[in-house]
C-alpha cells in the first residue's frame, strides 16, 4: 500500500527528544514539502523509503552521557544531506570525530551568529546564501563544540561559540548550534528552507490539493470494491473533514455515527444532522444516547472518572451502531437485495499531534488527563482502523476541509472535546446544570460572534462551577451559581494564554448571562495560560 513518504519527497527529522522537534516538521510542511518524524533510535535498514534529506533535532540529553541516545551511524553514509540542529550538531560531531564539552555559562535565549565568508572570497555557504552577514538566532545549550571534527570548516560564529556553524569540506553534511524551527530565529525558517530546497532538492507539492486525489485513490484501494467504513463523528471540524474524505472516495459505503450523549452544546445534535446530511451529502445517523451516558453519569465528580465513563460509553454505543448496521443489510439481502459488503474499517480522525506524542522518543509524558478517543478504544475490536488524517496538522486540515468545500464556519470552528459539557460542569452532572451551562455557553459563543471576535480566539467555553455566591437581584437577595468564562489563543494547544477582551464585549457577556440564565448571578473571567493551568477546567 502506498503511503504518503511514497508520494511526495520527504524529509525525515529523526527526533532526539527536543520540545520543538515537531516544530521542524511544521517549517519542512510550510515550504510545501512533506516532512516525517521519526525516534533517534531508528535504524536506517528498518526505514522504508529514500528521504531527500535528514534532520537531527536537539535534546535534552549531553552526548557524553551514558545514557544519551546515538543515531545509527550508517546514517552519515547514504550520502543524503544531513542538518544537525544543537544536539544533531552535537552528535554530529561527536560521531564523526570531534569534542563536545560543557560551556562555562549555558546559553539561553537570543545571540547573533556571524556568518564566515568561505575560502577568503565573497561567497558563504549554501545553507546562509541570502541570509546577510549577521543574523539573530535563538540558543538553548549548555554544551557546545570544542573541537570540530576532522574535513569540516566553520561557516558561522558567535561572540562565544566559535563553532556555531559548521558544513563538510565535500559532503552535504551541516550543524547548526542555534534552533531555527523556532519563531524567536525570525530568519530561521529561511534557513531551514535553504536546506529543504536548495541542499536537498525537494519538490515543494505537498500541497492539500495533490493530497486530496492521492488520499481518496488510497482510500479506494484499502476499502476495496465492497468493504465499508463507519465513522464517529462530532461535527467538530477532524472528523467532519474526515467523513466528507470518506464519503469522496466511497460514497454511501461510509456511514457516519454522532453520539448524543446528553452533554453536547445548545442544539448541537440538531446543527451537526442538518449540516452533514444536507449541506455535505454525507450520510449520518445520530444516535440519542443521552440517557445512558447521564445515567452513567450520575453523582460522578472526579475528572479522571468522567472522563473514562464517557470514553467507554462512546464504545458501547458505537458497537451497538455497527452490529445495527450488519444487522439491517443481512435482512435486506434476505428480501432480495444484492448482498453488501462488510462493515470492516472504523474511521478515526487522529491527527499528526497525536501520532507524535506516541512516538516521541521521550517516551509517553504524565497523564495530565485522559482525552476520551485515546487509548482503550480497541482492546478487542473486529474493526480495523483507517487513519486519513494521520500524518495532518490540524492548519493542514482546515486547508483540507475548504478544498472538500465544507462551510468556512464550520472548518474555522473552535474545537469541542468529546466529553463535553461534562468536563465544564465542575460538580455533579444533572439535566438542569447541563441546561444553565449550555444556555450560558450559548450566549458567550453568540456574543463573541456578534463581536467579530470568534476567528481570533483558539477556543472559547463557560464553565459551570458548582459555588453559590449572594448577589441581589430586584432587591431581592439571590444565592446561586458562578459562571466562568475561558477563552484562549493557542497554535497548537499545547501552550495557550488567555484571550484580551475589549471591556465591553465582557460586560455585555456578563450582564446577558446573569439576566437570562435561572441559577446565576455571578460570572467571572479565567485569566490562566497554560502552562501551569489548562485549557479546560478538568
Ligand atoms: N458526540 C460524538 N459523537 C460521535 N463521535 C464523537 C463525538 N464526540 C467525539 N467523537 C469522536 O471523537 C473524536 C475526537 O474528538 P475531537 O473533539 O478531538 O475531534 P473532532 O470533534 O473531530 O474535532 P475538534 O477537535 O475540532 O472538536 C472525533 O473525531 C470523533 O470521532
Ligand atoms: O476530544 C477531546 N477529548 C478530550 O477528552 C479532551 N480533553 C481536552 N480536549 C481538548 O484538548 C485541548 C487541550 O485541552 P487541555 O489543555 O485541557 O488538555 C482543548 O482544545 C480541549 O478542549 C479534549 N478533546
Ligand atoms: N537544545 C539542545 O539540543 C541542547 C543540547 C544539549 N543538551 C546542550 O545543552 O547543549
Ligand atoms: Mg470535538
């Protein structure tokens, strides 16, 4: 089966545990060329295609420590470009014969390297051609060169690292000591495409359009001529923009499931039916679940525990679903109907973010919580998986999402977790405290909108805390419960800081919620980032 590093030119970042490894892969994608990360630990025989070129990240490792991770050394002999950034360039060197040694002082933060003129002339090295004579760079070390090794010369320097920058004499072989993945090298993603583009010759197609016909032919051929899919879908925008793919390649073969599990926003059930069935021509069935999951629900307040009943519930209803689905076409095939196929794949909407983080060399992080789809799910299911988005960033799904011509709205939606309201409910979950949450919800989300705020915040939601506070209200003394409101930007959800609201956008939020919604008179602003807080409140 083809895969995609089949498909496009590919550059394979070999990931040494570094907080921004993934960040390469983003700069690789932006120039429009498909880049893969893979453990350090890979072996070059186990790798099975060609890359057009290789990426060592940093680490939080020292070469020299017992324990730090080595790349197969057969590596540097398949005579493709490699670019070592900070540890890569560390490594670099310490394969091929030079010194790493700890610096007096650790470098952190911002440095000017100095790029060296080549050979006495005018002319700098291939991977600085057009950057200038000086460029700011970002530094996060605290070893450095000492020694270079044998047949490499210097082609940049800083005040205090004089081997900042270092290419072969004749091989396409480079080390940076400096992080050009990161926004703080503001000349950095130039660099990486020098690399990418004039060292490597990648072809810059990875673009959705080519991806797009690529995926639905690969699609077909897994599926085959009868086999069918079914899909859990949320009208959140992955697996919207997945069961839209799906049912491109397929058509009615696919069958799309939405949950309602009693903790979706205001109206949403109803929302997500009209748009996939009539505006995408995408066959979906919502499956009213809301008294299993409440029932299961009830008089649970522990996060972890929410979360892991909603988690299993998904599954038992879903199981349901598709033994349903078999049922229906062997009755039909009995009153004469051409036989179907089976139901043999379960569409998931992982994204690239997800894959990572299960291949991070640095192994699985804490559970900080348990997000719903993940882990569990298969135990001992017949279904096999079937990833579209597997290798997508979660930008480069949006993009996917418009080409399939799926409403802007809807692509451009903020993301809704899967447990829902439940995870905004910070006390026991019951009919009427999803109700105050999903008619204060309502109103944050059409406030913004009416704004024109809602395209710039990452992720917007109440959340219903389960304090009374006393107010007054018509000179009568009220004692009720307290909203809070969320709003973050974030790229990737990994980092986010809260939302600055015009004042009275604030004040007009507040004035409905309290005037509209029975049981509140209190609404208060989170003004937490993540880190240390989270996006959502459990
Ligand atoms: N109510 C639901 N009914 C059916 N499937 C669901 C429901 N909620 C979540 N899922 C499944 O869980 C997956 C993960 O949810 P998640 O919220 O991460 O993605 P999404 O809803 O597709 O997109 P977004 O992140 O934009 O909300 C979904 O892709 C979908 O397959
Ligand atoms: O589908 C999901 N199932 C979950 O269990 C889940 N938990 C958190 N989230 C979403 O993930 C992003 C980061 O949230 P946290 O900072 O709270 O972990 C935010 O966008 C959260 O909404 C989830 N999505
Ligand atoms: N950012 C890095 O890759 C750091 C590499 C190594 N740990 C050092 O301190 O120099
Ligand atoms: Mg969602």
């Amino acid at each position: 089966m083809a895969e995609i590093h089949d498909q496009f030119d590919t550059i394979l970042i070999l990931d040494f545990g570094s907080q921004y490894s993934h960040l390469i892969t983003r700069r690789c994608r932006e120039r429009n060329v498909y880049a893969e990360l893979m453990p350090c630990t890979t072996l070059i025989k186990d790798i099975n295609f060609k890359p057009k070129g290789i990426i060592l990240s940093g680490s939080p490792y020292s070469v020299y420590d017992k324990d730090a991770p080595h790349v197969d050394p057969t590596v540097f002999k398949l005579g493709i470009p490699i670019l070592g950034i900070c540890y890569g360039l560390q490594e670099i060197a310490w394969n091929l014969g030079g010194e790493v040694t700890k610096c007096d002082h650790r470098e952190y933060g911002f440095a000017e390297i100095q790029i060296n003129k080549i050979g006495g002339g005018e002319s700098v090295d291939a991977l600085f051609e057009g950057l200038g004579e000086e460029m700011q760079v970002w530094m996060s070390h605290g070893d450095q060169l000492s020694q270079p090794p044998p047949d490499f010369h210097v082609i940049g320097h800083t005040k205090t690292a004089p081997y900042a920058a270092l290419a072969h004499n004749t091989k396409p072989l480079y080390g940076i000591q400096f992080h050009p993945e990161v926004t703080h090298s503001p000349r950095g993603k130039e660099l990486i495409a020098k690399f990418v583009l004039s060292i490597c010759k990648c072809r810059q197609n990875w673009t959705m359009e080519e991806f797009i016909g690529k995926e639905i032919s690969r699609i077909r051929d897994i599926c085959g001529q009868r086999g069918r899919v079914i899909g859990a879908v949320s009208g959140g925008v992955d697996s919207t923009v997945a069961a839209k793919l799906m049912h491109e390649a397929i058509g009615d073969r696919f069958h799309a499931i939405m949950v309602d599990n009693g903790v979706l926003r205001l109206n949403e059930a109803q929302q997500v039916n009209e748009m996939l069935n009539r505006d995408l021509g995408v066959n979906l069935t919502v499956v009213d679940a809301s008294e299993l999951f409440l029932s299961r629900l009830e008089g649970i307040e522990d996060p972890e525990q929410k979360r892991k009943i909603i988690g299993n519930t998904f599954i038992n209803v879903f199981e349901e679903e598709a033994a349903k689905i078999e049922a229906a076409a062997d009755e039909e095939a009995k009153a004469g109907a051409a036989a179907k196929g089976r139901v043999e794949w379960l569409l998931q909407g992982t994204l690239y973010p997800d894959v990572i983080e299960s291949i991070s060399f640095k192994g699985p992080s804490a559970t900080i919580k348990t997000h719903h789809n993940v882990g569990g799910l298969l135990k001992d299911m017949k279904l096999k998986l079937i990833e579209p988005l597997r290798e997508l960033f979660k930008d480069e799904v949006r993009a996917l999402g418009r080409l399939l011509s799926i409403p802007v709205p809807l692509v451009q939606r903020h993301p809704f977790p899967g447990p829902g309201l439940a995870i905004r409910i910070l006390g026991p979950i019951t009919r009427d405290q999803v109700k105050i949450l999903q008619h204060a919800d309502s109103i944050y989300i059409e406030e913004i909108r009416k704004a024109n705020l809602y395209d710039q915040i990452s992720q917007a939601f109440a959340v219903l805390l389960p304090v009374k506070a006393v107010g007054v209200m018509g000179d009568q003394r009220t004692y009720e419960q307290v909203i809070a409101l969320r709003a973050v930007q974030s790229e990737d959800f990994m980092t986010a800081d809260w939302f600055v609201f015009p004042a009275d956008v604030l004040r007009r939020i507040s004035s409905r919620i309290t005037n509209e919604v029975a049981g509140i008179n209190r609404v208060t602003y989170d003004i937490s980032s993540k880190p240390p807080a989270t996006v959502e409140w459990l």
